[in-house]
C-alpha cells in the first residue's frame, strides 16, 4: 500500500511542476524571443546608422507587440563612439499568476555591441 501511495504523489508532483512550466514557459520564451530582435535591432541600427529616437521607437513598438511591458525609463540605449554599434538593454516585470501565488518574473534582455 505504502509503494501505491509513493507513486500517486511523485506522479500528483510531476503534475504540479508540470504545471507551473506551463504557465512560465510563455514568459520565458516571449524574453528569449525578444533578446533575439534586439541583437537584429542593434545591427540593422548600426548598418543604417539609424538616430536613438528610431531605434527607441522601434523596439518599443516590437516589445508592445509582443505584449511586454516595457517602460520607457527602463529601456536603455547606448552607441559606441568607436564602432557606431548599439548597446540595447530592456527591464521589465511580467507578473504570473499560479492561481494561489503571484509572482513577477523580472527580465533583462540585453543586445547589440557590449
């Protein structure tokens, strides 16, 4: 009896974790994807020698699209004196709700010449 009680609760376990990659997994794949644009942003800025305003607006525009809550005053834009290249940095709070506990995941995706 003792062995069929062991296996129900690492099974109701697995279920559990399970469950909670579930519902962080999205977040944690949306900041991957994310990382990866600004590292593209940062070259296609530094090959078209774009202005910090068009290079702003555009990874403010991709982040809204992909849903991230990116704040102006955390989103940090550096260029390099000796390369031209950009340095691109975003923080931002994703709050997760795991039904009986919230939690924010904290994100900083960073891109670009660093």
């Amino acid at each position: 009896m003792s062995n069929r009680i062991r296996l129900v609760a690492g099974v109701l376990i697995l279920v559990a974790l399970a469950g909670f990659a579930a519902l962080l997994a999205p977040a944690y794949w949306r900041d991957y994807k994310f990382g990866q644009f600004l590292d593209a942003a940062a070259e296609d800025a530094r090959q078209a020698n774009l202005p910090e305003p068009v290079v702003r607006a555009r990874v403010r525009s991709r982040a809204a699209a992909e849903g991230i809550p990116l704040l102006d005053s955390n989103l940090k834009l550096v260029r390099s004196s000796e390369s031209g290249g950009w340095y691109i940095e975003a923080r931002y709070v994703v709050p997760v709700d795991l039904y009986f506990y919230a939690v924010d995941l904290h994100f900083r995706p960073r891109g670009g010449v660093r």
